[in-house]
C-alpha cells in the first residue's frame, strides 16, 4: 500500500503537481493559538464533494465514484461542498453532529469554528504554487477542502468517506430523517 502511495506522489511530482499538499502542515487556531496539523484537499483533482460536521469539524468526503451518490438529489455544485439537499440522506457524525453544507473546519483544542481568512496565511505560506500567484479561497465552500489530523491518533486525519445512508437498506430510516431534517429548529 505504501509503495503504491509513494510511487503515485512520485508521478505527481514530476508532473509539476505541488507534492506538499499531500503532507500534514502546521496551522494555528486564531482562538486559543493551539497548533494543529491539517491537509489540503482539491476536489476536483480528487472527484469528490464534502462537508463538514457542525459540532467537531470532521471532514465528510463524497467521492463520485460511489454508486450510492446516484440515489441523491444532483449536485448543482460538483467538486465543491455538497448542496444541502444531500444532508437529509447523510448518517451523523461519530460525535452525534451533522455534516452539513455550512459547516466549518474546528480546532482540535478548543473546538472553535476556524476563520477561512485566518487560516489562508498558513495555507498560503505552506504551499509554494503562492509564490507563483496562487491564492487560498478564502472559505470552507470552494475547490480546496481543509481536513485535520485527529489529535488522538497521530498521522490520521478527521475525515470520514462517504457516510450516506443506503436508500436500499431498512435498517436506515431516511424519511424520518428527512422529517427531522425539515422541522429541525436550527434550520
């Protein structure tokens, strides 16, 4: 697995591809000044769509290769944070949060909502395509995704793939979900 790994940062490299995005990098909460190490993601190169839960900030990662995608309402905005007509057919976080479409990325000291233009200083010094007049986005919507290492296990990141609910599966009880998802007091 690892060699695999290896021999596709290898290809990507030599194709002028920024190699350093798929390393962990050093960011600080603007709250409590914490240091965090995180990734960043391209969703168009990487063919997905995302979300974050509302409540840790865990990343959710939809690829389109999923057979499953097809059962949910289209996308109008492919590659990018996913529309919130998808968030009735997704299961909860781990932490019992939702992932949700404005959601944001959260320290994991504090648990503090990361500002999108404080965090794009150190995205920016990071990544060596700034010097070439790449500019960070400036939000949690766009291309680019922001996925944290998980505090407790160093090396992995908070993201989880794909956690849609099977529209096939009577164990999952979408409608009600759906229902809850409409009459939720924080919509």
């Amino acid at each position: 697995m690892h060699r695999e790994i290896n021999l596709i940062l290898a290809l990507l490299s030599k194709s002028g591809y920024d190699s350093r995005m798929f390393t962990l990098h050093k960011g600080e909460c603007e709250h409590c000044s914490r240091a965090y190490r995180y990734m960043l993601l391209h969703a168009g190169f990487g063919d997905f769509s995302y979300a974050y839960c509302d409540c840790c900030g865990t990343a959710a990662v939809f690829s389109f290769t999923n057979k499953d995608l097809a059962n949910l309402p289209p996308n109008t905005s492919p590659n990018q944070v996913i529309t919130s007509d998808w968030e009735p057919f997704l299961r909860p976080c781990s932490c019992s949060g939702h992932f949700r479409r404005g959601a944001s990325p959260r320290c994991v000291a504090c648990n503090s909502v990361l500002s999108a233009e404080y965090a794009g200083n150190h995205i920016e010094q990071n990544f060596r395509g700034a010097a070439r007049g790449w500019h960070w986005q400036q939000d949690w919507t766009g291309t680019y995704c922001l996925v944290i290492e998980d505090p407790t296990s160093p090396g992995t990141l908070r993201q989880i793939p794909d956690p849609i609910i099977k529209l096939n599966n009577p164990n999952e009880k979408t409608f009600k979900r759906f229902l809850t998802h409409i009459f939720s007091p924080s919509r």
